[in-house]
C-alpha cells in the first residue's frame, strides 16, 4: 500500500484526523503499522498511546450505542484510569471538539461529579448533542444544577435551534419539573426568539397545571387552529379539571376532523 501524508498546521487537527483514520480502518479489520507511523513530535509513544486509548473509547462508545443512540440503564460502564484520565486531559482542550463532548457525555453519565462543571458549558455549544445531553442529565442528581444550567443558557438570548429548544422542553418533562427555576425556565423556552411551533408544542403537551401552563394552553385549544400547537395543548390539558378540560375541548373538537378525533379519546380516558 502507498504511504500517506497528513497535512495541518495545527497538530491538534492531525491527531483527530488519525483519530478518525484508524476507526475507519478497524471497521475494516485493518490497522496502521506503528513501524512506519511518524507523528510531528519527538513523544510519538506518548501520543501513541493517547491514539490507543481513545481508540478504546470510541469502542466503547460504538458498543453503547448500538440502539439509535439509547444506552440501557442496565449496561454498567467501566473505565480504565488511563481511560478516564484521557476523558479529563479531553475536557482541558479550548476549544474542545463537537466528537470529544459527545465521548464525555456519552461515557462519563455515572461519573457526572467529575466533569459537570465544564460539560454543563461546552455541551451546548453543539446543537447536534442536544439529544446527548438529555441522556447525561438525566443522571445527573443535581437536578437544580441542571435546571439553572439550561436556564443560563436560554437566558443568553444567543441563537437555539429547534432540536435544542425541543430537548431541553423535554429535560423539563422527564426530570426538571420539581426545581425552582422550572417555571421561568418553561417560560423561557417558549418566549425565546427561536422558538417555532414544535419546540412550542413540546411544552404545551407537558401534563402539568402548576407554572401557567393551563393558561398557555387555552388560546389554542379555543382559537380553533387545528396544528401541533392545538393538538399537543389537548394532550397536555389532561392535567387539569376533567370539567374545565371538556369545557376548553368542546371549542377545540370544531377544528377538524383530527381535533375531533383527538377530543374523543382525550375525553374517554
């Protein structure tokens, strides 16, 4: 086979190409022959070995999420200290790359403590470890920590895109609905300039009366509109009073047929 030449003159970006490089060729059943392997420093065994154990890592990571990116609660994740000191040496990179925050969030659930602080941050710099960080979080039994922690972000008032504005509802829903910042928090998503009608949706269908959700739900159960918005507000108003449920289902049935078809099972249950 032909030799190859890596080419950057930053050397960070060389040892994530080899990174990459190798994962592709394992894949294969193929591998790179340290004998003729030259990197740019005189400590090639040190960074040999670095390739080697985030290598091992990203095995790791391959082998956890063999299920549309779920990991089991039952599968126990077991690190090396070499394993876990790389993840930590990670963490200390500025900027750090979109693949190392998805490895640490991804492996380091069970040792949250370790790298909260700083994940907590960087993680939502990538739109794209939104889901990501739904899975980390909701180890995570600082739940007030992460509550103030996506409120500072939303806060910011800097760009978030749907999928993040979506997870993050969904954080409220599954784990974040007893803090106490979950109320400017739902509100924050739902008034933030990126906001749309799915990630909008996603907090309307949120079965709770506490944090002014009944009264977000109302306008779109009456005005008629048959959308995510109308539909998710319906699911979400099973939280209230079955009486003053029916009352604001009686004007969102006359919507379309799927509003009333939404509004028969919504009152049979």
């Amino acid at each position: 086979m032909d030799d190859f030449a890596l080419f950057d003159d930053n050397k960070s970006i060389l040892y994530e190409d080899l990174y990459k490089i190798q994962i592709l060729l394992g894949n294969k059943g193929l591998s790179i022959s340290e004998a003729k392997l030259k990197l740019p420093s005189e400590s090639n065994s040190y960074y040999l070995e670095k390739d080697d154990t985030k290598v091992e890592l990203l095995k790791i990571r391959e082998n956890l999420l063999q299920d549309y990116d779920e990991i089991d609660d039952d599968n126990q994740i077991s690190l090396t200290a070499e394993q876990r000191d790389l993840i930590l040496d990670l963490l200390s990179n500025d900027p750090i790359t979109e693949e190392d925050a998805e490895l640490i969030l991804t492996l380091m659930r069970e040792q949250w403590e370790d790298v909260f602080d700083q994940i907590s941050g960087i993680a939502f710099e990538y739109p794209n470890l939104a889901k990501s960080c739904y899975n980390f979080f909701q180890h995570v039994e600082d739940k007030e920590s992460v509550a103030l922690a996506i409120l500072q972000r939303v806060k910011a008032g800097e760009h978030l895109t749907e999928y993040q504005l979506f997870w993050m509802a969904k954080m409220c829903e599954d784990f974040l609905m007893e803090t106490k910042v979950t109320g400017k928090l739902l509100h924050q998503l739902y008034e933030h300039r990126s906001a749309t009608d799915i990630s909008r949706a996603k907090i309307l269908e949120i079965k709770s009366s506490k944090y002014g959700l009944p009264e977000l739900r109302r306008p779109n159960l009456r005005n008629g509109s048959s959308t995510w918005l109308s539909w998710c507000a319906a699911i979400g108003s099973l939280a209230e009073v079955k009486a003053s449920r029916n009352h604001y289902l009686k004007y969102f049935k006359k919507g379309s047929i799927i509003n009333d078809l939404i509004a028969k099972v919504i009152s049979g249950l």
